[in-house]
C-alpha cells in the first residue's frame, strides 16, 4: 500500500471547487484549499447563513472553514468591482483572466513548502502550479470544468460564421493569446485530467492528451432546494406546451435554432420562456419577437422555484462542459432535450426523460419537441417521475461517492 493522498487544491474563483475541497476534507485527503473570496471564519459562516445574505452565503461552504482554508480577497477584488461597475463587459472578463494568472503564481510560490504529495488545480489557474508541482515531486492534476479551450475556439468559431447575426452572443470565442496557450497547456503538463463529462473528455482526447490520464467526474448539485411535484397537472394533452429555456440567452447554447424551430410550431399549442441575461446587442434577438417571453436573470433558489412552472426544458447548446441546468430541470420532474455536447448522453434516453438531438439540427429539434408535445398524460407523468429518478445518482452525495472512487484511482499513481 503507497502513501496516503493528501492534496492541495486551489481555485483562482468558485465554480464547485468548494465542493472538492469539503469531499476531500471528508476523505482526510485535504491539506489545504487555497482560493480567492471565502469566509474562513466558522463564526461568520454561522451569521451570515442567518442574516441569509446572499452576497456572503454563497462564499463558503458550511463546514469547510480555516485551518482547512486560506482565502486571498485581494485577488478578485478588481473583479468584483468591476463586475458591479460595468457588468459581463470585455473589461471585467480580462480582470478575471489577470486574476487568474496572478493567482497561479501566487500558489506555485506556495507549493514546495506544502506537506502534500498531490496539487489539484482548475483550468486557467493552473499552468505555473501544475510546473512547480511536478518540480517538488508531487501529482499534478488539472481538472476541466468545461470542454477543452481548442474545441471551444473550433466549433464556435463555426458558430460565428454560421450565425453571424448571433456573433456577438458568443463568449468562449476569443481569449487573449497568453491566456488561449495556458489553456492549452495545462491538460498535458498535467500527471492527471479530471473531465466534467464524456464530452470534455472528448475534446480533450481530440487534442492528443492520453486516454489513460484522463479520469470523468461528474458535478453534483444541491436536490434537496429543487421543489417537486410528482402529479402533473391534469389534462396535459389539451393545455399548452411550456417550454423553458434556462440559462444566458447565447448562441453558444443554441438558441438561435431554438427560436428558428418556435416559428415552425406557430400554429402548435406550445409556449416558450427564456429565463436569463442576454449576451451581446441582443440584435439578433429581434426579428423573433413575439415567439418567446423573456425574464431576465433570476437567482438560482428562485430558478428553483419557477421549474414548477413549465413542463420541460430545452437547452439545444452547442458547447457545453456539464450543463448543471439540465440535471436541476430534472430533478424538477421536467423532461430534457439537449445536444450530445453536455452532460446530456449521459442522462438521458429518448421519449424515457427527454431527448438528445445533434448540435445546430432544427429537424431533429422539431421532432422532439413535438414528439413531447403529442404524449399522453400517462406517458408525460412516467417521463417526469424518470428524470427524477435519473438524476438522483447527481447530488452531492453521490458526488462524494464517486470522488471517493476517483482519489483511490489517483492514490495508485502517486510518486
């Protein structure tokens, strides 16, 4: 039996890093989680969960506190001020790029004086860590989040060219060059690549990094806050259809051939709502007025909420690491149709609890919609009780169980 795992993880942001550092720490296989805005303090987590502020809330994870913790506010402090001054601008993105870099070299400086045999870090602000890792003898891993940065560039480069009046709406396009070639870079300097989904680690084996270094991790999410009916409500075949889709109005999530397939169904009883700020102009918006309702964004508890609402959701996203709106909408009873480019595949079956259709294919997006459209209210109401049912195998605590089964694979490679 080799030594025992013992990790520094370091996230430059969020995402669900907090997450890894609570599942490791449970393991006993955290040394420290380094990251920028957290609450370290116990007694502060414990006030601001009561004053329920949701500012502060959503910076710690209750239970992971110091020693296990080192915060360094200062980094995303440009970020948060700029994000609050100009919004999701090209400005507050390269303050989230710098912030990264600087980051970085801020844990690689770090390292060969931590006690762990392993370093975990996450694309972007990883690159110069994962070098002094290896260079004190410990595992480098990177883990990605979203699909391979190479993939990204391709496909919506395509999308640009395909959709020009959606152009604008793409983000994961264009990145500055020093940070393109970091992106790059960290999957093979990495001893180890944690892939979010089939599809992550399939744009990562599209870029020649080794099959056997790869290991998939699905994300977990919070069921219990996702409110559930299991009865449906009564006559579904006579009301409308009300379709729901969730998250940044962009055409990196398809929704361009969403809006091009409303038109089709004018005449159908269906209904779409799209929930979520929009990326760009908005121009290319325009000509399809009257075919959806848009809202803007909401916060996540009250996206929870409104799932009830609607009877499915349509994501047709072109490029997509995991799609955490997917297994939130099911565990909300509300059947999926989406595109192989997400965590999609491995949720879903045809007409069981949703529908997987090929990227920018309106014909086969039609069918779905209308396939759902046409089921019986015995059928819909199976369709909602198995999306359910799918993703219970999502939550955290399932996650728990597979990060568990993942540090023995990485236990074997350690040096």
């Amino acid at each position: 039996m080799g030594s025992k795992l013992s990790v520094t993880l370091s996230h430059s942001g969020k995402q669900h890093s907090y997450h890894v550092a609570q599942g490791l720490k449970e393991l006993g296989m955290l040394d420290k989680f380094y990251t920028s805005s957290y609450i370290t303090q116990p007694y502060l987590q414990e006030y601001f969960l009561k004053k329920g502020n949701t500012f502060f809330t959503r910076r710690f994870q209750p239970g992971l506190a110091a020693p296990f913790v080192k915060a360094r506010w200062d980094f995303e402090l440009k970020e948060i001020i700029y994000r609050k001054l100009y919004g999701k601008t090209e400005k507050t993105q390269n303050a989230v790029y710098y912030r990264d870099v600087n980051f970085d070299k801020y844990i690689a400086n770090l390292l060969p004086r931590q006690a762990s045999n392993a370093y975990w870090g996450f694309q972007g602000s990883a690159h110069q860590s994962l070098i002094a890792a290896k260079q004190a003898g410990k595992l480098a891993i990177v883990e990605l989040a979203t699909a391979h940065v190479k993939a990204s560039v391709e496909i919506l480069g395509e999308e640009a060219k395909l959709n020009a009046d959606f152009a604008d709406s793409l983000d994961n396009l264009v990145f500055p060059d020093f940070y393109q070639k970091r992106l790059e870079e960290e999957p093979h300097i990495a001893d180890i690549c944690i892939a979010a989904s089939a599809f992550t680690k399939q744009t990562m084996l599209a870029d020649g990094i080794a099959e056997d270094k790869i290991i998939t991790l699905p994300l977990g999410f919070d069921m219990d806050y996702v409110p559930y009916q299991p009865t449906v409500k009564s006559d579904f075949e006579k009301k409308p259809l009300r379709l729901l889709y969730a998250g940044t109005l962009t055409q990196r999530k398809g929704i361009k051939y969403l809006l091009n397939v409303m038109q089709q169904l004018k005449n159908e009883n269906i209904t779409l709502t799209c929930i979520g700020g929009i990326q760009g102009s908005g121009d290319g918006l325009k000509p399809y007025k009257g075919l959806f309702t848009h809202i803007p964004a909401v916060s996540q508890f009250e996206m929870f909420k409104l799932y009830q609402e609607y009877d499915a959701l349509v994501l047709p996203t072109v490029f997509e690491g995991f799609g955490l709106v997917i297994v939130e909408a099911m565990a909300a009873g509300l059947p999926v149709i989406t595109t192989p480019h997400s965590i999609g595949p491995e949720l879903i079956s045809n007409s069981e609890n949703g529908y997987i259709v090929p990227i920018r294919n309106e014909k086969a997006l039609l069918e779905a919609i209308i396939s759902l459209r046409y089921k019986s209210q015995e059928e819909y109401q199976a369709m909602r009780l198995n999306a359910r049912k799918t993703v219970e195998a999502y939550t955290w605590q399932a996650y728990q169980t597979r990060l568990s089964a993942v540090c023995q694979q990485i236990q074997t490679k350690l040096r």
